[in-house]
C-alpha cells in the first residue's frame, strides 16, 4: 500500500493497476474531451507533473492528493503510484520541474552580476515566495520538515551563486583570493529570500541595489570606484 496517498482505497475498490500505465481514459479530466488518447514515457510524465503543479497552486498541499491530480490530468491513481509510491516524492518532482535554476549572468564585473541575479531572482521567485509560505505549511507540518531542508532536496550539490559570484570576482582581479565564510557569500540571496518571503511580492529595485551596494559589497572590501 502507498504511504499516506491522501485517499485511502475503498473496501471491495476494482483493481486498476492492471491499466496500461499510458493509458489516458476518455472524458477524464482536461486530457481526455470525450475521445480516448494515450501518453507515454515522458509525454506522460510531463502532463501529470503540470497537473500536480496546477494543483498545488490552487489548492495547496492540502488538496495535493493522488485523486486530485489523476483527474486534471486525465489519468488514473495507479499509474500516479506506480511513478511516487508516496505524495511528498511527487512534490518534490512537481517542484524539481516547475522551480527552475537560475542560471547566474556573467555583466564582466562583480556587481553587474550580482545585480542581473538578483533582479532575476525577483521577477522570478517573487510568486514562488507565497506558495511556499501558504500552500507548502502543510505540508512542512506533516514531514517534521523545514524551507532549509526542502531547498536542500531540490537541489544538487553545488557552489551557490555566491560562490560563484567571487570566485569570478577574484578570477578578474577585482577581489583579493582570501577565504571567506559562506554566511557572507549567502547573504545577497539570503536577504533577498527573508524579503520575499515577509513581503510575498517582487521587491523594488532600490532594494536590491541597496543588499549589493550598502550591505554586500562592503562586506567584502570593494569600494564605489571598484564596484564596477
């Protein structure tokens, strides 16, 4: 049986894992419009995971059930549990797919880049901030877990953009090869984060110029005409 689906399967329920996984049913949901269809592999994969992303935006985790999400998409549990034998394995993929990385831009100085990043980050995540907040507390309440520990599951081992930002600085020369602590190579993005999230819409943009040019900046020792 999978773990906490949401739905419990009714007493004397017909089995249906005998579906052909690709099969979409005809009439069901938005995929199906009265005539029979069927999806595979990742065409499949692909329409459930916006179905579950649809969900999650209009009904939070609450409503993020595997009976939910099979019908928008057109499809049946079964082949739902066949891919995330648990509901918080689907959140995860839904949001794997729907969060998109941003990549960091290269301006050939280091508060270009920060500045391009972060006005990105944005108009990018400035949505994102509410769901999380909002439509995810059930869903940090029912796995004991944190934003800390989700951002870490959806995210490969990598250097953070901060990282990344001086190790190019130093590679132009504009700062000297030191070590620093990662609290203050996060902190532009950090900060960027706590607003959105206590503001849930974009921040303006003297905002972010005022993380990069009086907080940050500083903190590493460049000055307004190294700045760049």
């Amino acid at each position: 049986m999978p773990e906490k689906s949401g739905e419990p399967e009714k007493p004397g329920e017909p089995e249906e894992a005998a579906e052909p996984e690709e099969a979409v049913a005809a009439g069901k949901g938005p995929a199906g419009k009265g005539r029979a269809t069927r999806r595979r592999g990742a065409e499949l994969e692909s329409a459930i995971l916006d179905a579950a992303w649809e969900v999650l935006l209009a009904h939070g985790y609450g409503g993020f059930t595997y009976e939910a999400i099979a019908a928008r998409a057109g499809t049946s549990r079964p082949v739902l549990y066949r891919r995330w034998a648990k509901r918080e394995d689907m959140l995860l993929a839904t949001l794997v797919r729907h969060l998109r990385r941003i990549e960091i831009p290269e301006t050939g100085s280091l508060r270009g880049d920060v500045l391009a990043f972060l006005r990105e980050v944005n108009e990018d995540r400035a949505a994102t901030a509410a769901l999380m907040l909002v439509q995810l507390a059930d869903y940090f309440r029912d796995t004991g877990t944190n934003f800390v520990q989700l951002r870490a599951a959806l995210s490969p081992p990598a250097p953070g953009p901060g990282e990344v930002l001086v190790a190019r600085a130093v590679a132009r020369g504009e700062l000297p090869d030191v070590p620093r602590p990662a609290r203050v190579l996060d902190l532009p993005l950090e900060l960027m984060r706590h607003d959105l999230l206590m503001q849930l819409s974009a921040l303006p943009d003297e905002r972010i110029v005022e993380i990069v040019d009086v907080v940050w900046l500083p903190l590493l020792g460049v000055t307004g005409e190294r700045a760049g």
